[in-house]
C-alpha cells in the first residue's frame, strides 16, 4: 500500500511543477508575476479562493479543535462563512481599484505611513501562516514514510518544494495549480466521508463513542471562547491581502464578485465536511500517535480508516492543499516587499526582468524565515489564532473603513494599525496586560489588540481633518 502512497505523491507533485513551469513560460512583466496579467476569470478565481482559504489552519489547527471538542469546531470556520457575506459587496470595488497590494490600497486612502506599517503587519501575519503550512506538511509526509521521515524532516522538504515552485512564476503559478488541487480536494473529501459515517456505525454509533458536548452548539467551549475563533477567523477573511490580490486579478468586476458566489458555497461545503472527517476521526481513533497529537486526525483518519486507493486520494489531497496555502501565503508578502519597498522606494525605474528577479529572491527570503518559525512552532493551533490575530486586529478595521468610512483619517488608521500590531506581538510579555481591563487581560490577544485598534482609529480621526474628497471617490461605488 505504501507504493501507492508513493504513486499518487509522485503524480502530484509532477503536476504541480509542470503547471510552475508552464506557467512561468508565460511572465514577461511585472503584471504578469504579481496579479496574472489581470486574466483571471470566474471559474479559475473560485478554485483558488477556495484551495488558498482551506490550508493547514483547517486541515490541522481546524481538525485538532474538532478532535478535542466536536461540531463545535465550526466557529471557526463559521468567522469565514460571515466574513464572505460582506466580502460579496466588497469584490466588486476592489477590482475596480485593481492595484497590486493591500498596501497600494492604505496609501491610496490613507497615506505612506500607513502603506509601510501595513507592510510590515502582513508580513508578520502571513509569513507565519505560511510557517504552519510547513509543519503541517512535514506531518502528511511523517504519516506516508514513517519510517524513513520524520516531521522536521518532512518540514524542510516542503519548505523547498513552496519555495522553488511559488518563486518561479507568482499569482499565475499559484492560481492555476490552485485549480487542479481545489477540485481533488473538494471531491475526494466529499466521498470520504460519508464512508468514514458508515464504518463509525452511522450516527448512533458516532454518538455512542463520543461525548455528548461533541453535538452541542458550544461544546465544552464558553460563548467567549468560540468567538476567539469566530472573530480572528471573520476578520482575516474581511481584510484578507491574498483574497484582494486575487480580485485585483480578475478579467472584471463581474468575474470578482460571481467568483465570491462560488466562493461561499464551496466554503460553506468543504469546511464542514473537515470537521465531520475530523470528529468521525476522533471516534475511530481515541489512542495511539493521534491523541497525543490531535492535529494529524484528518491525514491519520486517511492513511488508516479509508481504502487504500480513497486514502491515498485524500492524504495526496491534503498534502497538496497545504502546499497551496503556503504558496499563496509565501507569495503574497513577497509581493508586499517588492512592490511596497523595493519598487516604491528603492528603484521606481527598476525594469520588469530586475522586477522578477528580486521578486524570487524575496521569496526565498521569506521562505527561510518561515521555514525557521515552523521548526520551533509547538502548537499549529496556536500559531493560527496568533497569525489570524495580527491581521485582524491591526488591518482588517482600517481596510473595511477604506470602503465603508468618509471619516476615518489617514492618522487615524497608522493609530490602528500600530496599536493592533503591537498589543498582538507584546501581548506575552510580563505586564502589558495591566494596562487593559481585568475581562480583557484573562483572554487571548484578540479582543486586547482589536479593541486597542478600534480605539485608537477612532479617537484619533476624531482629532484629526477629514480626508480629501479625492481620496474618497476611487473607493466610492
């Protein structure tokens, strides 16, 4: 059975590179490498929302909330479900925006200050969501070949892997193996499992294994506690770079806001179907390597509780949605680096081949720096909510304002973006929880980081002008 395993790694990753190769064929431009020439249509655009969505937070971080408290684990994904509500308005502005980064976005409404601190908040943010999808990989890969590699191993192959194939040709790379990959996952998890129902005895037997709490509402969660996950999860989505990036790359308004159609539905389907896997999983599996490590329960339920060519279908599956997640989140502040610094400050004039060349080292930059936070990262679930905090905290307020705010001022939104980064990256540090009331200091960083940004954005466009008009009306319908 393992050389099946080895089959169906082996077919993938050759499509995946072919895909890379012919697609780096085809950038000769700036445009080319970081929005795909603005070509991205509909169908094309749903698929690599969809794969760059659902990446290890869900396989893994999402899979071990499942494992330790049942249906309650769709909080989380539930933040995502409210957050693509909103998002169905917004995909249509900002494809008329049609930019490169998020940041091109702050300095358009805002000002420099605001473009650069952004920076440096989503490079922090997503560099370590790129860090978990290396970890979570080197796990599918300890899973397959037990023997001969572990998971720091595997960590390090995958980090080469997303770091040769992002590099070598951008959004167009990313996107289009996000087609193929998006469509195995979503078919091969939508049969798996309804067989893993059955073997687990339908749902009385799931019933009888597990605890009652696993079908309730909240779980063994507190309301407090599942909206830790709901909120992060809601406001990364809102705020999200990688999902405006891909708007950016849309052939139109139109192919924007039908691809969010998509989006929700595909969303909607997938992610409850991860945590079905997960907890049918937690009901087969209660001892062994995967109570103590909970986090591995989707590929573990996979390798052991399918047939052998259906696992292998579905732990290739995984194997190569985090392998698109962290292109996609590896890519993406590379883009950040190259278009909000180098082009921006150190050479405006700098031609398309100087563009992409340094455009490919930033990635392996960030790939390394990615790769060193994943080997020491203890807890993928923990890494996720800290990633998702910095985001949502520090841009997700300013960015929703740029669309839906006359009065938020340029200072008002470096306040914000300022106050979220640094309560989220200080929030351990002996004594900076004194500074927040008692309610606040017993939680997670981010309710501290979210209500220290609203804050700040607040009172300091209240004390400061109000923006230009002509600031306004690029974000105006």
């Amino acid at each position: 059975m393992s050389h099946l395993y080895v089959v169906v790694l082996v077919v993938i990753v050759a499509v995946l590179l072919a895909v890379a190769l012919y697609r780096t064929s085809r950038v000769k431009t700036k445009a080319d490498y970081l929005v795909a020439g603005r070509s991205l249509p509909a169908v094309v655009l749903v698929l690599t929302l969809l794969t760059s969505w659902i990446g290890a937070g869900s396989l893994f971080a999402g899979a071990e909330n499942a494992y330790r408290n049942g249906f309650a684990a769709l909080w989380q994904p539930a933040g995502g479900w409210l957050g693509l509500l909103l998002i169905y308005f917004i995909a249509p502005r900002a494809r008329k925006f049609a930019q490169f980064t998020l940041p091109d976005l702050l300095e358009a409404r805002y000002n420099q200050t605001a473009r650069v601190l952004g920076t440096f908040a989503i490079l922090f943010a997503y560099v370590g969501i790129t860090s978990y999808q290396f970890k979570g990989g080197g796990n599918v890969l300890h899973l397959i070949f037990p023997d001969t590699v572990t998971p720091e191993f595997g960590t390090y192959i995958i980090a080469v892997f997303v770091i040769v194939t992002t590099a070598l040709a951008g959004m167009s790379s990313v996107a289009y193996m996000d087609v193929a990959i998006g469509s195995l996952v979503t078919a091969i998890s939508v049969v798996a499992a309804p067989y893993l129902l059955v073997k687990a005895g339908g749902w009385s037997g799931l019933h009888a294994a597990l605890p009652a709490t696993h079908f309730q509402v909240l779980g063994n969660l507190t309301f407090v506690r599942a909206m830790e996950f709901l909120v992060p999860t809601m406001l990364l989505m809102l705020g999200n770079q990688v999902m405006y990036q891909k708007f950016f790359s849309a052939k139109t308004e139109r192919d924007a806001r039908v691809s969010v159609v998509g989006w929700i539905l595909g969303t909607l389907l997938l992610e409850t179907v991860i945590v079905a896997i997960a907890v049918i999983g937690s009901a087969l599996y209660k001892t062994g390597e995967v109570a103590r490590q909970p986090y591995e329960i989707i590929p573990y339920t996979a390798r052991n509780g399918l047939p052998a060519v259906m696992g292998a279908l579905l732990l290739g599956a995984v194997f190569a949605k985090v392998i698109s997640t962290a292109s996609n989140y590896l890519f993406s502040p590379a883009t950040n680096l190259i278009n909000d610094v180098f082009v921006r400050y150190i050479a405006p004039d700098a031609s398309n081949r100087r563009v992409l060349i340094v455009s490919r080292l930033a990635v392996v930059l960030l790939g390394c720096w990615a790769l060193y936070q994943a080997v020491y990262a203890q807890s993928i679930l923990e890494k996720m909510l800290w990633a998702y905090t910095i985001y949502s905290a520090a841009l997700t307020p300013v960015v929703l304002a740029a669309f839906y705010s006359k009065r938020v001022t340029a200072w008002g939104a470096v306040a914000a973006i300022a106050a979220g980064t640094v309560v989220t990256l200080s929030w351990d540090i002996p004594g900076v929880k004194s500074f927040f009331p008692q309610i606040l200091a017993q939680r997670d960083a981010i309710f501290p980081a979210l209500f220290a940004a609203v804050l700040a954005m607040t009172v300091v466009s209240m004390l400061t002008p109000k923006p230009a008009a002509e600031q306004l009306a690029q974000f105006e319908n």
